[in-house]
C-alpha cells in the first residue's frame, strides 16, 4: 500500500522522518540506496549518470529541474521516472524540505524561484495522482484529505486559496457554506433534490476523485508557499545551515539555465535589441506621441510601460513562454534606468496635461508595472514585489484605449501589439530595412 508520503509532505508521518532524519550535515553525501531505487525505477534512464540523484540535496535541485523542463520538446520521461516510484518517498520528503527551504533561505516569497518551487510541487502531486492505481489512489486521497483537514470544511477557510487563485469557488460543491467533498455527505445533503439523474452519478461529475485531487495540490501548494515565506522570516533570526546554501545556489543556477534554453533560440536571440521605433504599431506611436486626459493613465502606465519593456528587453516573450524578470536580461539595469523609463517619461510628460504634474502616483505604478513594486525608481532588493506585466492585449485595447486604436494593414492579424511589433521588425528585415532582432515573425501570445 502507498504511503501518503508519497503526496503529502505535511503529513504528522512526514514531519516525524523530518525530525528523525538529524543534522543537515548529511544531505549531500551520496546514498547507494537513493540511487538503487533510481535506477531500478521502471522506465528510468540510467544511460547517463548525470540524471542519477545521488543524494538528498540532488533530488531536490531534480524535482525542480523536472517541472523546468517538462514542457519542452526534447523532453524524456523516462529521464525522471523515478520520481514516480512511490519506494523514492522517505527521500523525497527529505529533498522536499531542502527544497523549501533552501528557497526560502535566498528568495522573496514572491520571487521567480519561489513560484517554480511552488508550482512545481502541485504538478508533481498531480502527476503521481495520474500514475496511482485505482484502489490506491482512492484510499491515498481519503487519507490526505483528513491530514489537511477537510472534514467539516467551510468555503471561508479556504480564503488564501481562493485569493491566489490555487482554488476557484466555483470548483466546488457547498451547502450553506460548508464543503461537499465525500460521497456521503453528498448523498446526504442533495439525494432528495436530484431528480432524473443517479446520485451516484452526479457526485462523480461534480466532484469524484478529480476535484479531491486538485484541492490537494492546490492545498499543499499554499502551505508549501507559506512554509517558505516563514523560512524567509526567519533568517535574519537563524542562520541557515551552509549546505542549504548550497543548495540554493544550485536552484538559482539551474532556474538561471533552464529559463534561457529555449527551444530553437540562442541566449542571444531571447534577450535585449536595440529597439525600433519604426516597427511600433499605431496605438503606441499615438500614446509616445502624448495622450488626453481620460485615456492617459492607462496608456502611460498600463500599455507603454509594458511594451517598451518588453520590445527593448525581452520581445519573444509569446513565443519562448519562459517566465523572466527583468534583471534577468538588464542585471544593473542600465538599459531600464537610462532608456527604457527615459520613454515612458517622455511620452508621460507629453501627455494633456503633464501625467506626473497632475498624478505623481502613476510614476510608483510605472515602477511596479516593471516588477520593482510601488517605489520612486526600480531597485534590485525590491524585483519580485510586484510582476513584470506583458502588453494588454488589442482586444482590451479597443475596450478600454479605443482613442489610440486605429488599426493598419498589419494590425489584421494581430492580436497584441507586441507580436506587431516583431512582425514588422521581420517584414522590415526581409525588405532590408531592419537590425539583427528582427527574428520574430512566428511570435504569438
């Protein structure tokens, strides 16, 4: 019978190997039989012995490395089959640990990397939910249910799931505000009002294993989150041990590496070019060329900001799909204090009348458009406070900016403004007018 090791970290039964396990002095020393199971694994490629975790610290830098790159084309299952193999578990709630809280010991909360680590956790539960036989996963799901708590529930204590968005309440089944997960309690609660349909039926439609599964992950994801939000608390306070270091490191390096392999592109290719204004599609031309008062915030802070942005740094945003920051591509930020907010101040300062004149504000929002949070100049200690917003769609342009939008022969089909502006850098390239950045021509949201 599988353990619920296997899925749930914040088990009692997990915390009590966490506690047995000691020291982290031991962490990176090679385990043989770690990597027994590892290479016993059905369908585990053992043909290169880089992909063999020797230790706990490496299958926790690996259950990372498998979420980086299972969404690209190259890649192998069987590369990461044993992390599938519900043998692997005590280790795996050892490297799990690690994980957090070497994360936790170098990142903000709301960084890049903490989103990954996080992320990463719910597809992993998820993935092993697939590959459970039927009993078992049955019987696995009942009993991490009771461990996070779930009988009696309320919608209301859900609130940080629902507010992060892990959780939909329109996902769930409830009666005067408390949750139906269980068959029973459903039969109990609606068997008398279902008419035409089977009960039973409907309880699988509604809510069956798929729901129970889903509030799991979503669930484990959020304490995940918040287990390393208090790592991160308490640093200043505990000196994190040196091999937990290590180990973050070892994250920002491989989070560093997997976010710049993309499929087809050189590093090159993926980062900043020289911009060309020419290339703009009308509605940023209109806004660089100053905005009345009633569409100009918008403009200014919500499609200039990120455009610029985006075109200067980071234009195969659609196409890549690799989640970056911008000192990822601008580590000093030369580029975004010297040309990039230098543009967006000038078409603010264009603006009927002057935007910061009339809305000082709107210069902090500028800041936190970027990533920096709400402060007066992009700062590297505060990256990660906010996101770096991608450009409104030309939808939400004809909705809310209609005055900027006044569409031209590219603009047919097209569905953001920055999949323009890679269009008509290769159009231009093609008829020998453009730079080297003009690759794009299959960009797309």
């Amino acid at each position: 019978m599988v353990s619920s090791l296997f899925i749930n970290p914040f088990s009692e039964d997990a915390r009590e190997l966490v506690r047995n396990y000691g020291a982290l002095d031991g962490i990176a020393d090679t385990s043989e039989e770690l990597q027994e199971i590892v290479k016993h694994t059905d369908g585990q490629n053992i043909d290169d012995n880089s992909l063999i975790p020797g230790s706990i610290m490496e299958l926790a830098v690996k259950r990372l490395e498998w979420y980086l790159k299972r969404e690209k084309r190259e890649f192998n299952h069987g590369d990461y089959a044993y992390l599938l193999n519900p043998e692997i578990q005590e280790y795996d709630v050892l490297a799990f640990y690690v994980l957090a809280q070497a994360t936790g010991a170098k990142f903000r909360p709301v960084s890049r990397e903490t989103r990954l680590v996080v992320e990463s956790t719910g597809a992993l539960i998820e993935e092993r939910f697939r590959v459970l036989r039927e009993g078992d996963r049955d019987e696995i799901t009942g009993r991490v249910l009771h461990e996070l708590g779930s009988g009696d529930l309320r919608w209301i204590e859900l609130e940080e799931l629902l507010r992060t968005r892990k959780l939909k309440l329109t996902d769930l089944i409830l009666d005067r505000g408390r949750v139906i997960i269980e068959v029973d309690d459903f039969m109990e609660t609606f068997q008398d009002r279902i008419r035409d349909r089977r009960p039973e039926r409907l309880y699988q439609l509604l809510v069956g294993s798929g729901l129970k599964e889903t509030m799991i992950s979503r669930m484990i994801m959020q304490r995940t989150e918040d287990y390393i939000a208090r790592v991160h608390e308490m640093r200043s306070r505990v000196q994190p041990h040196p091999l937990i270091l290590e180990a973050a490191e070892l994250i920002a390096s491989r989070v560093s590496e997997e976010m710049f392999a993309f499929t087809g592109t050189s590093v090159k290719s993926a980062g900043p070019g020289k911009l060309v204004p020419e290339a703009f599609p009308p509605c940023i031309k209109g806004t660089m060329e100053g905005v009345k008062s009633g569409s100009r915030n918008d403009a200014i802070v919500l499609l200039l900001t990120s455009f610029i942005s985006y075109a200067r740094l980071y234009p195969s945003v659609f196409r890549d799909r690799a989640p970056m920051k911008v000192s990822d591509l601008d580590p000093d930020l030369r580029i975004t204090r010297e040309e990039i907010l230098p543009l967006i101040y000038d078409a603010a300062e264009k603006c009927e009348p002057p935007l910061f004149e009339d809305d000082p504000q709107e210069k902090l929002n500028i800041t936190a458009k970027l990533g920096f949070g709400v402060h007066e100049e992009p700062e590297p200690e505060n990256e990660g406070e906010s996101r770096w917003y991608t450009p409104m769609s030309c939808e939400k342009i004809k909705i809310h900016l209609p005055d900027l939008c006044h569409p031209d022969r590219i603009c047919a089909r097209i569905t953001n403004p920055l999949s323009y502006y890679n269009r008509m850098r290769w159009i231009m390239k093609s008829e020998g007018e453009g730079d080297e950045g003009g690759d794009e021509e299959k960009d797309s949201e």
